[in-house]
C-alpha cells in the first residue's frame, strides 16, 4: 500500500483560471526518496502544498482527494498533519514564527501537546541532528540561509513527521549546508523509514541518493513517475546541459575602475567575503559567479549602501558608505533578484510611464521602447498587472525598466532565471549595447552561463569568501 | 510579578484615577513607579523619556485649566497634569517589570485569551526587523527610479502593505505547517503560575490606593 495518494486530483488557484494540476493521479511509497522536477512555475510548489494541506486550506479550489496512510489531509487537524506531513519551504526566512530556534522548537512542540518534561530533550536531539546546536539561541535575522535551513530540518526532526516534503530547499545555501542537509535526509530514508519528496529544478547530486524520479508537464498540467530509461535520459540530459565553460579575458591592471575593494569584508556572524581587494573595470560587462548562498548578492548590497561592511569598498574613488544614498542612486543602480522590490506602481505600463518620467537622458524614446517591448514579447501587456507576470517576465520587465533609467552603472542580480534562451539572448544583447553604445559598466550575477560569453568582457568568480577574475566563463 | 495581574492592576489604579482627583495619589503613584524601574535597573534614557513625551499635553492641559477653564482651579490643573505623568509612569512600570513574549504567554495560560492573538502578536513583533528592511528596500529602489519616498509617501505605505500581506500569509502557512491550530489546546514548556505574593501585593495596592483617595489628602 502506499503512503501517499492522489486520486483524481484538480486544483485551480481561481476557478477562472487554467487549472495548475488536472486529473491527478499518483502514488509515493513509505520508506523512499522521491525527486520531483520540471520547468520552475509549472507547479511542484503546488503539489507540495496540497499534499501538506496548506492548499486549498490558504488558497485555490480542490477536487479530489489526497490522502496520506489513507487518510484524507484535509481533514486533518494541523497539530495531528503536522506529525504525518512536514514541509520545507524555499525561502528559509518566512517559516519561522519565533524569534530563535530553540523557541520555534518548543512553540512546535506545544502545538503538538508534547507533555513540558519531554520537549527539552526532543528539542535537543532535533537541534543535535540537524547541527544547529550551536546558534540555537541566536535570532534568526542573525542566521544565514543554510542556518535557517538546518533550523528546518531540525523542526522537521522534531516534528517526527512520516512524509517530508521540501520545495527548492537549496535555492539560496552553499553547497556545504546542502550536502550536509542531504545527507541527513538520506539518514531519515534509510534509518527511520521516511518519505521524501523534493521539487527541484536543478538535478545536480541527486542521481545515486534517490528511488524514483517524478516530472511534472507543464503543458498537460500532470506529474509521471519516471521509469528508469527516462531518469537515465533526464540526468544524462542534464548533465549535458551542465554548462562548457569558454575562453574569456582577463582584465589589464590599466583599466580605469568603476568600484575598489580593498580589505572588503562583508557578511552576518560570519563573513561572506573576507578581505577581497581588486577592482571592478569602468565600462565593461562583467559577469560574477558563485555557488548558492556565498554573498553575491550581499556584494551587491554592499555595492547600493544596503549593507554594511568593513575594509575599503570605493565607487571612482569615493567611499560608498559615506555617499549620500539619493545622489549615489543616479549612478549605481540594481535589478532586484526578488522582482517584487523593483516594481513601484501596478501596471506595465505605469511602470514604464514612471521610468520616462524620471529617465536621465533621453537615449530611450517611445518608440524605442516600443520595439523592445517587441522584441521581449511584452507587447500588448500595458494594462496587465506587474505581479501578475511569469517570472521570466518580471525580469525581462525589471531589465527595460533599469535601462529606461539610463544610470551609468547597473548592476543585474540573476536577470536571466526564468528566461527562455532566445530571451536570454535578447537581454544580453540590450546589456551589452549598453556597454559598447551608450558606455555604462555593467555588472551581473548569473547561474544560467549558456552562450553568456558571448556577451561579456570579464568573469569574476565568488569562491571561499574570496573573489577572482577567472579565464573562462 | 505576574504579567496578567500585573497588567490589571495596572488598568485598575489607571481607570480609577480618572475619576478622582487627588494629587497626592498620583505622585505616589509615580514614586512607586519610578522605585520599580529602579529595581528593574531601566536605562537613564528611558526616565528622560517618560519625563519630556508627557511635558506639552500636561503643560498645556495645566495652562488650560489654570487660566481658560470656568473655575480657573490651581488644584485642578495639578491634578490633570500629575495624571498625564502617573499614566506615563505605569507604562513605564508595566515595561519594565516584564517582557512582550512573557505578557503574552502569561495571557495566554492566565488569561486564556485566544492563542490565535497571542501568537498572532508574537509573530507580529517579529516581523519588526523584516519590516524596518523592506522600508529600506523599497526606498533604495525608488531612490534608483529617480523618486524620494517619505515615510508618508502613499506609494511607500502601498508596497510594504503588499509585502505585509504576502508575510502574514507565508507566517499563517508556516504556523499551520509546525503544528499550530487556532485555539486548539496546547502543552506549554514553561507553565506561568501566579505565585501567592502577587494577589497580597494586589490586594494592598489596591485598599492603599482607596485609602489615599478617601483620606483628607488632596
């Protein structure tokens, strides 16, 4: 018998939308490791969601049933699902509603109704188990990505639940929190007989710890279990896919620099990037690389006076925490990953009127824009609300938006997720015509590298709390 | 002293010295306070504080009543200006003596009040941080469109509501996903007991306060 099943299962996030999963029929077995993948907002999240319960308790419309050791999960009070089913979201702030993580064990523990003698010594054993005995007591805003996310399986741990669901939970951890968390999931499959099921996109490690593979279709709105040719086919093609580095430059000592670390160190209780000290070239398109969770982006923050830091971080010899932020805004400006940050009005077209309204040159006229709405194919969207744009979208969006602004100095964190590779061309395009026409120093992090040598003049790489130029990219 | 009973006591001396007007309870009042921050170590600021946010309504309440009331009552106008400060001082008192998450979990076990406010609160209180960052967030990212936004600026209010409410919907998904049912019965790691002194305590304050307010003090 298996432990979780889905029966004719339909669900909607508004009736009058398509539905997201349609005719939904599948089953996981106890005891395994499941890997559910597909293209990023098809629906993985959902399902997660509807297995936990949380939908359509917070959102959407369901038909069907789900149940879990054959019983239905919505009708399930949250104290008793919780022991069954415990998930693990993406973004590792927003799942903690206490203020340390030994208070969000003993919070979770209560909702439990674990009589008081017991809890301090399941709390410890989570706590050990997850190796997050250490920062117990820290707040969480102290707490980098890995840590909450290890403070997750801790909760997870203690929680005892039979199924473990997880949702991109490696988006934004370094690759040691990440092996670290999967091998401690592998321990919960193979020694206490769990269930696991993680919706990842990225593939990488994942082949020898897992049973089954599942692939959810966007087009038909269904997931299949993968037999073992298809897996093979799905790694193997992954793989492949896995990027082939080209020659790239390095950058000559005589280049005049947009930005000077000298001694730069950044981060939370530990630093990111510890005592970085070279320049970043006027003029030129230069790309940074890393693995998740290393402080590119808090570079970036660092780089728009959003963060604080130590050493010497000058922009053209001026240091960047003693500008006054709304002059300092004129030259340097960001694209937001989380694209609701960049958006100020409601519409496509509000934005873009705003971005005319306070441009700095007029380089970008009607017209102009008009052809690039084009040639991004978001013609025709002026009404539609910003939020409600596909991911791709917002950042195709986010890029025009910036270039509209004609700031000399732009700094682009991870533009392209979302992007489709003719997308992908075109913005970079843009970007580099930036570059070369109009002259600005452009500066962008990405993970998504295919063809991105193309376009680019240099390649910094983030590795070990230290930055360096590297030869190809 | 216990939260609760602390908090009602509290409330009670509050409502009752609106109704009476006898100087001297109120500066006892503030004495008393100012004895339990002592005990409770508060910073200096925080009696400079307490000291100066009262100063206009009670400086201005006392010149209204002195000179541009019917009576022109010098007793009057002392009186409502020492209750601006005794209000200002049980506040102080009351923070001071406990902390937000012990009032609450005191609520919650003494009171019984729902554990959807309670934790509704908590999770309120710590988003705090989270909120004062994302005001920094939007703000750096109009600065880069070319606008200034003030902390009255609509469009500033407009974003962080839309990101508040797209937190208190991942908080709600995050309670529920660790266990947590409305106002269903829960077990506490720490269980708050009123110890015996607090309702002596009470009891006194209580039946001394009546005896200042109906002794020939004024």
């Amino acid at each position: 018998m298996s432990k979780i099943n889905l029966n004719d299962v339909t669900f909607h996030y508004e009736t009058t939308l398509p539905p997201v999963i349609e005719h939904q029929n599948l089953a996981f077995d106890g005891g395994t490791f499941n890997l559910l993948t597909g293209p990023s907002g098809t629906g993985k999240s959902t399902l997660l969601k509807l297995i936990a319960g949380l939908y359509p308790a917070f959102m959407g419309e369901a038909t069907g049933t789900i149940t879990v050791n054959d019983q239905p999960v919505v009708d399930l009070p949250a104290s008793k699902r919780a022991q069954l089913v415990a998930m693990m979201f993406q973004n590792p702030s927003q799942q903690f509603a206490m203020e340390t993580p030994r208070n969000e064990l003993i919070f979770t523990l209560e909702n439990l109704q674990v009589p008081a003698d017991k809890m301090d010594a399941r709390v410890n054993d989570a706590l050990a188990f997850a190796g997050v005995t250490d920062f117990a007591d820290r707040r969480f805003t102290t707490l980098s990505c890995g840590e909450q996310q290890k403070v997750s399986l801790a909760v997870i741990v203690a929680l005892n639940a039979e199924v473990i669901l997880l949702d991109e939970p490696f988006a934004n951890i370094d690759p040691d929190a990440r092996l670290f968390l999967l091998t401690q999931l592998t321990t919960l499959v193979k020694k206490y007989h769990k269930t696991i099921i993680v919706a990842d996109h990225d593939l990488s490690d994942y082949e020898p710890l897992i049973d089954q593979l599942y692939i959810f279709d966007g087009e038909r709105h269904q997931v299949h279990q993968a037999d073992a040719g298809e897996a093979q086919t799905r790694f193997a093609a992954f793989e492949q896919r896995q990027h082939q580095p080209a020659p790239i430059a390095l950058p000559a000592a005589e280049l005049s620099p947009e930005f000077t670390l000298d001694g730069f160190t950044v981060g939370h209780q530990t630093p990111l990037i510890n005592d970085a000290s070279l320049n970043i070239p006027q003029g030129k398109f230069v790309v940074l690389t890393g693995a998740n969770g290393t402080g590119k982006s808090t570079l970036f923050d660092a780089l728009v006076k959003l963060q604080t830091y130590t050493g010497s971080l000058q922009w053209q010899g001026q240091e960047i925490s003693k500008l006054r932020a709304r002059k300092y805004a004129q030259h340097v400006a960001l694209v937001f990953q989380q694209a609701a940050s960049q958006f100020l009005t409601i519409t496509v077209a509000e934005e873009i009127a705003l971005s005319l309204k306070y441009q700095q040159t007029t380089a970008w006229t009607q017209s102009r824009i008009d052809a690039t709405l084009a040639s991004l194919d978001l013609a025709g969207r002026d009404d539609q609300v910003v939020y409600s744009l596909s991911e791709g979208q917002k950042k195709k969006l986010q890029v025009l938006l910036m270039l509209i602004m004609d700031v000399p100095t732009l700094l682009l964190d991870e533009p392209l997720t979302g992007l489709d590779l003719v997308s992908a061309h075109t913005v970079l395009k843009l970007l580099r015509h930036a570059v070369l026409e109009e002259h600005h120093t452009v500066l962008m992090i990405t993970h998504q590298l295919t063809d991105v040598s193309q376009y680019a003049d240099y390649h910094l790489h983030l590795n070990h709390h230290q930055l360096s130029y590297e030869a190809s990219l | 002293m216990n939260p609760t009973i602390l908090l009602i006591l509290v409330l009670f001396v509050g409502v009752e010295i609106s109704f009476t007007s006898v100087i001297w309870a109120n500066v006892i009042i503030i004495a008393i306070s100012v004895l339990v921050m002592l005990r409770h170590r508060a910073p200096i600021l925080s009696y400079v504080r307490l000291l100066l946010v009262p100063l206009i309504p009670a400086v201005g309440i006392w010149f209204s009543i002195r000179y541009f009331s019917t009576a022109q009552s010098v007793h009057f106008a002392w009186v409502m200006a020492t209750r601006i400060y005794a209000y200002a001082f049980l506040g102080g008192l009351f923070t001071f003596s406990t902390t937000t998450e012990k009032t609450l979990a005191s609520l919650e076990q003494n009171a019984h009040i729902p554990t959807t406010f309670v934790y509704g609160m908590l999770g309120a209180f710590n988003f705090v941080p989270k909120i004062r960052s994302e005001v920094k967030i939007i703000r750096a990212s109009a600065q880069m469109r070319g606008i200034d936004l003030h902390f009255w600026s609509p469009r500033l209010l407009f974003k962080s509501i839309v990101a508040a409410l797209n937190w208190s919907e991942n908080l709600a998904e995050a309670m529920t996903s660790h266990g947590f049912t409305e106002n269903a019965p829960r077990t506490h790691r720490t269980v708050i007991r009123i110890p015996w002194w607090n309702y002596v305590v009470t009891v006194i304050s209580i039946v001394g306060l009546q005896a200042i307010l109906f002794s020939p003090l004024k």
